[in-house]
C-alpha cells in the first residue's frame, strides 16, 4: 500500500460538508429537526394534499345520488305569433238529425281556426326526482369513492416517507462526508509530522532516510492537501444538497448535529415482509385498488337490472290569453309519476362492461402478486445489506485500534530509524483505510436501514 492508494481511497470516499459560517437561523439541525422543516415545506405533500381533497369532493359527488335532486326551471318565451288549431271537415249528423225537416242533412261542413296558446309566455316550474332502485350501481359508485379517499391518503404516506428517505439519505451522506474530510485533515496533519521528521533526519545526515524518502513525503502532504480542498468542497455541496431537501433557500446556510447513538434491529425476515403487508403504501393503494375494482363489477352488473325512480313536477303559466290550452284550469298544476326502465336487450354492450370489469381485477391482483414479491425480495436484499454492514462495523472498528497502534509504533521506530520511511506512510494510509472503510460501513448501514423503512412503510430502528 502506497500513497497512491492513499489519493485513490480519498477520492472516492472523501465527500463532507462545513458551512462558510453565515448566520442563519437553522442551526444545530438534529435529523428529526431535518425532516419536520422538510415536511412543513415540500411542495409534493401540497400535491398528494390536493389528491386528497378532490378524492373527497368525488365521494361527495358520489353520495348525492341518495338524496333527491329538486330543480326550478323559469322560461320567458314570445312566439312569431299566436299559436292556433285549424279544423276543416265535416261532422256527420246522427240519423235522427238528419231527417228533421224538408231536406234530409247527413253532415255539417268545418272550416275553423281556434287560438290554443298565446304568442307570449311565461313559465315555472319545480321538479324532484328520486332514485329508488339503480341495480347496485349507487351503492357501488360510492364506496369506489371511498376507497379512492383512502388511496389518497395512502398518497400523502408515501409523499411524506420519500420526504425522510431522502432527508436520510443526505443527512447520513453528510455525516460520512464530514468524517471523510476529518479524517483527511488528520491524516494531513500526520503526513506533516512525518515530512518535517523525514526532513530533519535526512538533513543531519541520516544513513536510512534518502532523498528519494524525502520527497515521497513531500509528495504524499501535497496530495493530501488537495485532496482536503476537494473533501472541503464536497462538504459545502453535501449541505446544500440537505439544505434543498428541506426545502429551503439556496442561500440558507445550516449547521446539523450527528446522532452517533448505535441502533440495533431486533426482527426477522419474515416479520419485516408481514409489516409491509401492512403499512407498505404501495402495497395499500394496489389493495384499495382491488377493492374498487370489485365494486367495477358491481356496477357494470347494475346494467342488467331495472332501474326504478320517483318524480314529482310543479309549474304555473302566466299569460295575457285566458283560454286554449291556457286556461284556469291549466295554468297552474302538478305531477306525480313513477318511471321503471329496463334495458332489455342493449346490443351484449353490459355484458361486455362486466368482462372488461373482472378483467381488471385479475389485472390489479397479479400486480399485487408481483408487488408484494418485488417487496419481498427488496426487504431481503436490504435485511443482507443491514446485517453485512453491521458485521463490517464490528470488524473496522478492530481493525482501527490496531491500526493506530501499529501508526503509532512505526513513528517511534521512524525516530529513531529503526524502520523505513515507506513503511512508515504505509501505517498511516493503513490507519486512513481502515478508519474510512469504518466509516464507510457506518453510512451503508444507516443506507440500508432507511432504505428498509421506505419499504416496510415505518420506522422500523430500536435504539439501545
């Protein structure tokens, strides 16, 4: 191991985040402070809140089937001229008539015109209907609408749980940043340790350390000195990246508190994938979806029934002609009726509803089949990640105490040049891989864990 698995290791690992110290008034963010500011402020819970409320409006729409609709009608109307009835013809006279007097008359000659409605009029009137029997159908449109409240719902869950994932994600990747570029400013500071006794040494002449040795130390501090500005940028860049998850202003500057608190899972495959079953949003919405697609069928079989209604109609006419049609005894009046219809034959187009109908709902049941494998086997990968990168921790966290102790002889051996300078940047990029692979295993464990609580649907850690 050499100085360039040293740049190579940093490069890819060392990614933190310091704010430039302007004041700002989200200072010392626990993650818990993270989320709450990003829930209060993301637009998509706006969205999913927007979702819900015209789920509901749809249900009350739904529902106004079981009351009676009432709705007044006013009409002003003014006709080219006077509506009137024509009777030409003739009437025959029964035989007694006919024969009474010296010519017998069979009938009577008709030329009339009668005005029956005057050329202007004014109307009103009330209706109420009522659906007494619909075949299912009321019954079937309205829970559809209940269910599509509770999928809204579910919506707004799985808004608010990308929302943490997310905050996790750059909460947790900001943590190994600002790890990472600590770890490289100590591992500067030793690299300068090692290049002013390397050069103290070869300069009193000593007979181990050569000038090649001396400029490898060289080399190696100025390495590293870039890699610490690159480390420095990636940590103003994590912080924005955090920043602009909650939701805040490009120019907020914030400064966030690390729970280092260990945590432990404490259940099984088997109970993991049982509790997406039961909160996995996904896995909600696909089931509330079944359910609809059920009462689909319900409603499409409600074609095949008649469909039974009430209705009740009040007017009055004003008009200057008082007579015709619009007479005292026409011009006010009501209605009372009961309308049975049956479609008895609709061209096959109802039984064809009821197919489309159940074909849906096999559609949507071999998706949850398919979702709730994909969750399954998600979880499983996750639960292997979680448990792989707890074990690493266990390891890495060996490894560093030997790590620093075997750095810490090798510069004592280096005073008093019992050991050669290569080995002596071995130890210290020795000690810098492993304490970044700590870390390193530290942020894949909280990664996976998050990663886990997206797909159950909860949060799902047990501190100690």
């Amino acid at each position: 191991m050499n100085c360039k698995v040293l740049f190579v290791f940093l490069l890819l690992c060392g990614r933190t985040a310091i704010p430039d110290g302007r004041v700002s008034q989200y200072q010392n963010l626990t993650l818990d402070d993270c989320i709450r500011i990003a829930v209060e402020r993301h637009q998509s819970l706006q969205v999913s809140q927007a979702a819900l409320e015209m789920a509901e409006a749809q249900y009350y729409q739904a529902m106004s089937a079981y009351w009676p609709q009432l709705d007044i009608n006013v009409s002003a109307s003014r006709a080219d001229q006077d509506r009137t009835f024509s009777l030409q013809g003739a009437v025959s006279l029964p035989s007694e008539l006919a024969n009474i007097g010296p010519k017998p008359i069979k009938s009577i000659p008709l030329d009339m015109k009668l005005k029956l409605v005057d050329r202007d009029i004014l109307s009103a009137s009330i209706n109420l209907t009522y659906p007494v029997f619909t075949g299912g159908k009321r019954h079937a449109v309205v829970n559809q609408a209940e269910q599509g409240i509770e999928i809204a719902k579910q919506g707004i869950r799985k808004s608010t749980l990308s929302i943490i994932r997310d905050i996790k994600r750059f909460y947790y990747g900001a943590e190994f940043a600002r790890q990472m570029e600590q770890l490289t400013s100590d591992t500067l500071e030793r690299f300068q340790v090692i290049e002013e006794l390397t050069e103290l040494l070869f300069k009193n002449g000593s007979l181990k350390v050569k000038k090649t040795d001396y400029l490898r130390t060289k080399t190696t501090t100025a390495i590293t000195r870039a890699l610490l500005h690159e480390a420095h940028y990636a940590t103003e860049l994590a912080y924005q990246a955090l920043a602009n998850a909650m939701g805040l202003d490009w120019s907020e500057q914030i400064t966030v508190q690390f729970d280092q608190e260990p945590f432990k899972l404490n259940k099984d495959l088997q109970e993991l994938i049982d509790d997406a079953q039961n909160f996995n949003p996904d896995i909600q919405q696909l089931s509330l979806a079944v359910m609809a697609s059920g009462e689909k069928i319900t409603e499409a079989r409600s074609g095949y029934y008649p469909r039974l209604g009430l209705g009740v109609t009040g007017h009055k006419i004003w008009s200057d002609f008082d007579s015709g049609l619009i007479n005292s005894d026409n011009r006010e009046g009501w209605t009372i009726g009961v309308e049975l219809k049956w479609n008895l034959f609709d061209g096959f187009r109802t039984s064809a509803k009821v197919d489309q109908a159940k074909a849906g709902l096999r559609k949507l049941e071999s998706q949850k089949v398919l979702l709730n494998q994909v969750t399954a086997l998600l979880i499983k990968q996750h639960l292997l990640r979680l448990k792989s990168a707890s074990q690493q921790i266990d390891d890495f966290s060996v490894a560093v105490k030997y790590a620093a102790q075997n750095r810490d002889l090798h510069i004592r051996a280096y005073r008093e040049e019992m050991v050669k300078t290569k080995d002596v940047l071995e130890s210290q990029v020795t000690e810098a891989f492993v304490q970044g692979s700590l870390y390193r295993a530290r942020y894949n464990l909280n990664k996976a864990l998050y990663s886990l609580e997206f797909q159950i649907g909860r949060n799902i850690q047990a501190k100690d």
